[in-house]
C-alpha cells in the first residue's frame, strides 16, 4: 500500500464491540484530498462509531482511524487540520451566532475576525447578532458548519449536513462543499439523502452493519463494476446485434419494450461493433445508474436496528 497523504482519510480494519452489538466489523476505506466522499449505509450500519472513532470520541476495539499516519489525538493543531460537524451546531441559548463562534476563535487562539469571515462564508451575516435560540435547525446547521471551518482545515467531516436546510440550503452546501474540495481538501459526508449525494459526491462509502458493502468512484458503482454505465441499444435487427455485441464480451440483457440493456462496453464500441456487422440502430443510449437503487440493492437484508 503507498503511503498515505497527510489530508487523506485512512480506515483500516476498524472494529467496535460493544458487550452485545459489533457496531462496526473490520471496517477499512479510504477518503482521498480533492474529491467529497459519501459515507452511506442504513440505519444502525456504524456510521457515526466510525466518524466518532476516527475523531477520538469513541475508543476502537481494534484497527486504525487516521488522518495520514496520525490518529485526531495526535494532530499538533487539530482545529486547523481537522474541522467536524457530527450534530446540528449546539451553543448558549442566549448568545449570539457571532459571538458562539468568537468563543471558538478565543480558545483555539483565532483571531476574533474569523468569526466575521465563516459567518460570510456560510451565508449567516445577517443573523449574526441574533440569539441562538432564535435559530431554526438549517441556520443551527450552517453555524456548525462554520465552527468547522474556523481554523480553515484542509479535513471536513460531515455527519447528516443537510438535515433541516431548505431546497435553496441544500443547493449552497453542495456548491460549498464542490468547491471547498476543488480547492484540495478532503471532505467526507454522511447523509441519507441519495439524490442527494448523487449529485454532490466524487467517491463512495457504503457499509452495512458495521461492514464494508461497496466503494469506489460514483460512475463506477453507479456502472457495471468496470466504469461502464448500462447502455439501452435498439434495433429491428435484434438477432444479428446480439451476435455482434458478443464479439465485444458484454452482457446482454432483453428488456420488455424490445430493446436491449448492455453492461460492460461503452455506446461508441456498441455502435462501431453494430456498423461493422450492418446492424441497423433505432436507440443507443447511456443511462445514468440511479444512486439510491443501486444503494437499496447492495444493503438488501442487511438494513434495520442491530
């Protein structure tokens, strides 16, 4: 295995036995810089053990949680390496946004301006001299959020981001996170929200009570395995395409409206393959996997309470 980068997530055989449940069972994966990672599974699949062992909240029966070769306990700084929301952002009731976060700065030894600059950053300005008690759950996820991002880390470890943001709040925390992971960082998300994690996510996590079920790239997993997406070809010469679409040793799937699903190669090798064979073509086209049938498919029987 090559040696990993300093802001890279690294999983390895990670367990948690607690006296009758192993919520988490020789879990290992890996979350790279630059790209947000979804970290998906059902409920009781040992999720939040995971973020909360690889933050040195929860103590592993075995393996590693680190960033790089260093486990959270170990980082010189971590406020400036490693920024986490694992709850909807909690504070005094009777503080404001602004100075919650000032508390923040003044223990972790931040300049008080950089409250002034997360509360921008997450779209708070306007509220920031309001009382926390006054916060709906989306504004208390957007302080949380900005609390992660005080030291500006290059980690950011997300736990259930979306919950209680709006259409338009969803729409910003995926634009935020997209571009805080141009700029090379590492970020891993929790959420159930598939659809979701679809559109927002590079890479993907899912495991199933406390096991590893699938990770990869999003095309990949939304693919065959191989990087293909599935490809619906169609043809008046059904026979004859199907001959030709052997030679390319994909899988062949009849589908009840007449035309064909094929796994394994791409739409120009189908074409190709179909031109040179004189197959006549009414359809070709890739389809995009859907994320959530896929997830549905692979945690079958493995969902529900433990």
């Amino acid at each position: 295995m090559s040696r990993p980068g300093t802001d890279e997530i690294v999983v390895e055989h990670l367990t948690k036995q607690y006296k009758r449940l192993r919520a988490v069972d020789d879990l290992s994966f890996r979350v790279r810089s630059g790209r947000v990672t979804g970290f998906l599974g059902p409920n009781g699949a040992g999720k939040t053990t995971t973020l909360r062992m690889l933050l040195g909240l929860v103590t592993p029966t075995a393996g590693t949680a680190t960033f790089g070769s260093r486990k959270y306990v170990d980082l010189p700084d971590p406020v400036r390496e490693v920024g986490a929301v694992l709850e909807a952002s909690s504070a005094n009731r009777g503080r404001t946004g602004r100075n919650h976060l000032r508390m923040i700065c003044r223990a972790a030894g931040l300049p008080d301006s950089r409250a002034d600059e997360v509360l921008a950053t997450v779209g708070l300005t306007p509220a920031a001299n309001r009382k926390f008690k006054g916060y709906s759950l989306g504004m208390k996820q957007r302080l949380g959020i900005a609390a992660a991002l005080l030291g500006d880390p290059r980690v950011l470890i997300l736990d259930e981001p979306a919950n209680g943001l709006d259409p338009e709040g969803i729409r910003w925390m995926r634009d935020l996170l997209k571009s805080l992971a141009a700029e090379g960082r590492t970020v891993l998300v929790s959420s159930h929200l598939l659809g979701e994690m679809q559109l927002l996510a590079d890479d993907v996590v899912i495991v199933a009570a406390g096991k590893l079920i699938r990770q990869g790239p999003v095309h990949d997993v939304l693919g065959d395995g191989s990087g293909h997406a599935q490809v619906r070809v169609r043809s008046p010469q059904t026979e004859q395409l199907t001959a030709a679409l052997a030679t390319l040793g994909a899988t062949v799937t009849p589908a009840p409206d007449g035309s064909l699903l094929v796994h394994g190669a791409e739409a120009a090798a189908i074409g190709h393959a179909a031109f040179t064979a004189g197959v006549e073509l009414h359809e070709l086209a890739t389809e995009q996997g859907d994320l959530e049938q896929v997830f549905l498919q692979l945690t079958a029987g493995k969902a529900g309470i433990r």
